[in-house]
C-alpha cells in the first residue's frame, strides 16, 4: 500500500494479471478507395461512342481532349479527361453556339478532389444548378489531367436547364482553369464542337485535330497549295 497524508491508497497485484487478459481491439479503418479505372480506347466506335481532340492518334490520357459515352440501362455514362489542373466539361446544345446549353464539368478542387458539377450557359456564363443529375461519380487528377467518369438518366422530367438524351444534341467540348474550385473561361477562344448532332444510340470513333495539327488538313490550305503548285509549273519556262 501507499500512504500520502491522511489517505490511503492500496493496490492489488492481481490488476495487472487482469489487464493482460483484457482483449485488444484494433481501431477502425477507412475501407480502401478504389483506384480509378484507366479509360479505355479500344472500345470506341464498337461499345461506346469517342471524340479525341488533339495529336492523330492520342488517346484518353495524351489528347488534348477526350470524352466518350455508351448507354447502360435507363443511363449514360461519360468519361471525360483534359490536359488542364481545372476543369473538362460537355455541353449538350441544340446548335454549335454557346448559350442555353446543358453542362456537366468534372472540376479539380483545392483539396485534390474531382467533383461533377452541373451548369446552364446563360449566353457566355456557366450557371451553377443546384439539380446534379449526375450520379457514380469518378474523379481523378494525375499527371496535370483531369479525368472523371459518371452517369446520368436518358430520360429526365421536363426541365429547361437538363435536356433528354435520347434526343440528338450538339456536344461543346470545353477545358479550363479553376480558382479555389470554381471554373474560369476556357483556355481556347473557340472551343471544338461535334460537327453534327450526336445521337446516344450511335457509336462513333471521331477525330479532331488540333490547331497545332489543321494547318495542312483544311480544304482551304489543301486547295492554296494545289493552286500554288500550279501556278509554278504554269510559270516555269
């Protein structure tokens, strides 16, 4: 026993026997987060529909842009991936111009995160809308991309700020930077466009380049430089 003043205090060796046998729980752990699927190109034009923009022959992880979409049940999914640390988005239009547009953007935050944010273009402004209908939500940001996939209904109740995608719309692809998580404009002042309305129900695998990679593709250069040539050999005694 010990003794301090009046008072005294006893202790039992037997105490710490019965600590001993006092069984150990770990604490909890967070459940391990799964890694973020690689998307895959080898399934456009087949499984699902692409649009690349970039370099020929780039891929999800070296275009400059790159979505696809493939129906699954009553939904959509999209997968999205940008050459930015901001923001990748797609706009649904019912022309090539930005305005009253449906959009959903994939947009990396200060904490690392990715976060799928629904927007209406209201003339040359994203609105936020508090109604996401985007639902298993992916994000990721490595390698100074952005990269993302989620799904959305086909069919959604009437709404001006949500379109049905069982009807065919032009796609706006537009990436840029991002301010403490909120998008900033575009980094090109035009931004690709689908060429045609895109229908879910048709898989294509279609290419854009880039305007580092038009200069010899346009029709226009294509026709200057035949007509050049033959003002040479016209002109050469």
């Amino acid at each position: 026993s010990v003794t301090s003043g009046q008072s005294k205090c006893y202790w039992n060796p037997f105490s710490l026997v019965l600590l001993l046998f006092i069984p150990c729980y770990p604490f909890p752990t967070a459940p391990p987060v799964d890694p973020f699927a690689k998307i895959r190109v080898d399934d456009c034009g087949k499984t699902k529909g692409c649009f690349r923009y970039g370099k020929p022959g780039c891929n999800a992880e070296t275009c400059d842009y790159f979505l696809s979409y493939r129906r699954i049940g009553a939904d959509v999914e999209f997968e999205l991936s940008a050459d930015t640390d901001g923001w990748v988005a797609v706009g649904f239009s019912s022309d090539k111009k930005m305005g009253g547009d449906d959009v959903m953007a994939c947009v990396h935050d200060d904490n690392g995160r990715v976060r799928i944010q629904h927007f209406y273009n209201v003339g040359q402004w994203a609105k936020e809308i508090q109604r996401n209908p985007a639902r298993d939500e992916e994000g990721v940001f490595e390698n100074n991309r952005v990269t993302c996939r989620f799904k959305r209904p086909v069919y959604v109740p009437r709404e001006e700020t949500i379109v049905d995608l069982h009807l065919s719309w032009y796609y706006l692809f537009a990436w840029g930077p991002a301010i403490q998580g909120s998008i900033t404009r575009h980094d090109i002042d035009s931004p690709p466009v689908s060429e045609r309305v895109v229908s879910i129900y048709k898989y294509e695998d279609i290419f854009m380049p880039s305007a580092a990679y038009q200069t010899f593709s346009s029709p226009f250069c294509l026709l200057l430089i035949v007509a050049l040539t033959f003002y040479l050999l016209m002109g050469t005694p």
